[in-house]
C-alpha cells in the first residue's frame, strides 16, 4: 500500500522558467521516503540506533509536466520489492489527477560505516508494511 504525503512548492525552488528545477523534485520524492519511513516506525533515528542506514544507489526519474509556484503536490511511495539487502520504490507526484513526475530508486542497506548488510529481522519486518 502506498505512502501518501502532500507537499506545497515554494518560490525559491523555482527556475528563470517559474518552473520547480528539476533538483527540487530530488528533495520532495527524498522528503516523501522519509515520512513513508517514519509511518511505519523506521525513522532515520531509529534506523541508526539499530545500526543500519538506507542509501540511495540509484535513480530514474521521469518528468511529464513542470510544477509550479504554489502548486500543491501529492506524492505517493510504496517499495515494489524488498530484498536482503536492498529494495526498489517506485514513487509517482501529482498535482489533482495531472502526473508530474515519477521516481523509481534502488535503495541499499549499510551499517554506520557504509558497508552493506541485510536488515534486523524487527526492522524488516516494519520495512515490509510499506
């Protein structure tokens, strides 16, 4: 089931287009994750008490129509799989029924120091509820 969370864009994410640059989205899909997280009781502090962090090791981003100042967004995000040590989301931005963007990233589990590992069993068990 998919994570729901509803962002506004601000003047200063906008391009000379009035446009939200496209690095801004990074942030809003980044900011989405996050409290998709939090939901389900893994936030970043959490996680890092529990000795593990999800990183980013990919990403593919598909833009469709540009945000613009004041629009309210709505992002969606689910993992699509989960594996030992790594999972796929898929995340999809609207504005109303008009898709903006879309984000699928491939995201790794480290311990502190950055080297992979799978997750605690008690963790992957919340992780599974998105």
């Amino acid at each position: 089931m998919a994570h729901t969370t509803t962002l506004k864009v601000r003047f200063y994410e906008l391009d000379p287009y009035n446009h939200v640059n496209h690095t801004a989205y990074l942030g809003y899909f980044e900011t989405a994750r996050i409290e998709a997280l939090e939901s389900v009781g893994l936030g970043m502090d959490d996680m890092s008490a529990a000795g593990v962090h999800v990183v980013v090791v990919e990403a593919k981003a598909r833009f469709f129509v540009p945000a613009v100042g004041g629009d309210t967004l709505t992002i969606e995000s689910e993992v699509k799989e989960r594996r030992r040590a790594s999972s796929i989301w898929e995340q999809r931005m609207v504005r109303g029924d008009t898709l903006i963007a879309t984000l699928e990233i491939r995201a790794a589990v480290t311990d502190l120091g950055g080297k992979p590992t799978r997750f605690p069993a008690d963790l992957a068990e919340a992780f599974s509820a998105l």
